[in-house]
C-alpha cells in the first residue's frame, strides 16, 4: 500500500495525545527546562566522539602496535560508533539534540561520517517509520529483505523456521548493507515514491552527496588505517569488521525488541486505508519500551530505552524521557490504553527471540 492513502482517524480515545501534550508542556514550564538537549548532553557527544576517534588516531600515529591492543582499539571504536548513532546522530536528525536548526543539521551528519547516509535515515525513520509504525509495506524497519520475517503480514518462507537464531547474525551485518548498496538501493526508491521531493532536495544532489561520503569514509576508515597502522592488511581488515558488527548488533538489539515483540500489535489499514485508531494511540499500541530502571544502559542507548516516549515526543531530547515516561503511562492508564514495558534489557531481547521464533511459524 502505499504511504500517501493510509489514514489516522480520531476515536472515542482522542483526547489521549492532547491531554498528554498539555501535562507534558505544563511539566517543562514547571522545571523551567528547554525540551532540548543540556549540558549533559554535550559531554556525551563530547565521549562518544572521543570513544570512536581516539582510538582511531592512537593506531594510525603508531602510539598502539599492539596487534592484541590494536583489536581492542576497533572494539572501541565499534561502542563509540554505537553511540554516536544512538545517542547524537537521532536526537539531531528527529531536530531534537538543539533549538538551533545548523546544529541539528551538522550533528545529523555525523551519520555519514559512520559509513550511511542521513538523508535516507531520515526518510526511513523520521517519516516512514515514525508515521506508519509496525505497518507492512511502508515501516521499512520491519521490512529488512527476504530472510527476515518480523511482521505477521509478511510474506513465509520455509528459512524464516530459523531466523530466532541466524538473525542476530544478520542484526550484526546491518551496517555492511549501508556500506555498500542499501542507501543506493533507497535512494532510487525515495525517488520512486516522490519522498525526495518532501525534504526539498533533489535525487541528483542526494545521490553525489552519497557517493562522496561513501568516498570519504572508506579513504579514512579502511584505506588510511591500512597504510598507516603498524600491523598486518588482515589485522587491519579483522578490526574494521568487529567494529561493524559491534555496532550493527547495537541497533539491532535497541530498535528490533522496541517493535517487534509479543505485547506489540501490527495494525494494517482497511480497504480505505483508513487505521483503526489516530496516530498517538497507534504508537501506545506498536511500541514498548525496557529497561526503565537503568541509568547507565539509557544514558548510553541515548533514551531509546524509552520508545514509547520517543515515538510520541521525536522532537524532545530523550535525556527528559525518564522524567517524561511517568506522565505518559499515568496519562495512558486514565484513558484505559497499553503502555508496554520490559523490566530489562535481558528480558526485552528473550522476548524479541521468542517473536522472532512465533514469526518463523508456517502460516
């Protein structure tokens, strides 16, 4: 189906989405704070810029020869790219880390400064997954290719009996993909469904922009590294791969168990188009969040812990999402609507797999 004929319609629960907006103003009115990001905020783009880029200059200046340390330097650098993407490419690229528009638009580019490009990440997730959440055909985050099946709508293949355990594999090559032929791939079928047009740019512009900062990564991230650490190609090679894996099974493990659960629903729209509920109740209903007690583990995943939240509030910064989820699960119990959570990280992943595992059914 496509995007432009699927339609939100208000319900009997209406009020949800407005009564929460007016408690969550009124709650950043009352603490006197910006629903942007704060000084926290910068000290960890700061670290995760650090994390991912010191351990960089330290192989390629010679200081570690280590062949051992010179792994555990890629190993690093596969955590500070994880957390560059969680934690300062989205908040930038939903216009949430600043309420200055240049520093959103920079920061945002720190996306392809890891390898993909921002304009289709914006496309994919801003508006396509954002809108029409858990909706096959359009949410292209449970749409992965062929050998994943993480929608009961989906089409079946015999494979997909398996996929509760070749699938965290697959989560962990995610960045390989956009590497190499996915963001080309979305490029020309952005173009297709005239969603290039809507972010006024023009496929010609995206498309050069693309291939330079494929360019560009690969000269610094492979090609320099190679020619100037002191160690072998493969040594080199294996340590650019673990880096990748690293951060691909990251975003794998945050945003898969977020969506793809057994509390989760997967609504598709009627011959009309038209949904069963408005778009705010969709989100209650699509969306779980997990481990809400963990202050360390949300700091680092960038709030993405708290997905119900950030898929109601995309333009807040998620370092208010904590203090936010209190009202938004009140709000939601009032109006007798779900508010799905997983008490840990652990229990969130076991109940991904065990999705994962339903989904590979024969239908």
């Amino acid at each position: 189906m496509n995007y432009k004929n699927i339609k939100f319609i208000p319900n009997a629960k209406g009020d949800f989405i407005s009564v929460l907006r007016k408690r969550v103003k009124a709650n950043f009115q009352e603490e006197k704070k910006s629903i942007y990001g704060n000084a926290g905020m910068v000290l960890k783009t700061i670290f995760m810029l650090a994390l991912y880029l010191v351990p960089y200059f330290l192989m390629i200046t010679g200081v570690v020869t280590n062949p051992y340390l010179i792994i555990g330097m890629w190993l690093l650098m596969g955590l500070g790219m994880s957390g560059i993407g969680l934690s300062i490419m989205h908040d930038a690229n939903h216009g949430a880390y600043s309420k200055n528009k240049k520093v959103n638009k920079y920061l945002g580019y720190v996306m392809n400064l890891i390898g993909a490009s921002s304009f289709n990440w914006k496309v994919q997730h801003n508006v396509l997954h954002h809108s029409f959440t858990n909706i096959e055909g359009v949410d292209e985050d449970i749409d992965p290719g062929p050998m994943m099946r993480l929608s009961p709508h989906a089409k079946y293949y015999k494979m997909h009996k398996y996929q509760h355990i070749y699938g965290w594999f697959l989560y962990s090559i995610m960045t390989f993909l956009w590497l190499t032929s996915k963001d080309f791939r979305q490029l020309k079928r952005y173009k297709k469904l005239d969603l290039i047009k809507g972010q006024k740019r023009t496929y010609r512009s995206v498309l050069i922009e693309t291939i330079f900062s494929k360019i560009g990564y690969y000269t610094y991230a492979l090609v320099i590294p190679l020619i100037f650490i002191q160690g072998p190609w493969w040594l080199i090679v294996l340590g650019f791969i673990s880096m990748h894996l690293i951060t691909g099974l990251a975003i794998g493990l945050i945003f898969q168990p977020a969506h793809v659960m057994p509390t989760t629903d997967f609504p598709i729209p009627d011959d009309n188009g038209s949904m069963e509920n408005n778009w705010a109740i969709h989100q209650l209903y699509t969306t779980t969040n997990f481990s809400p007690k963990s202050s360390i583990f949300s700091w680092y995943v960038g709030g993405l812990n708290y997905q119900v939240e950030h898929h109601l509030f995309p333009n807040i910064c998620h370092v208010h999402y904590k203090r936010l989820s209190k009202i938004v699960q009140e709000t939601a119990q009032e109006f007798n609507l779900p508010y799905h959570s997983q008490p840990t990280f652990l229990k969130a992943i076991i109940e991904h797999g065990k999705m994962l595992k339903q989904l590979g059914k024969a239908v």
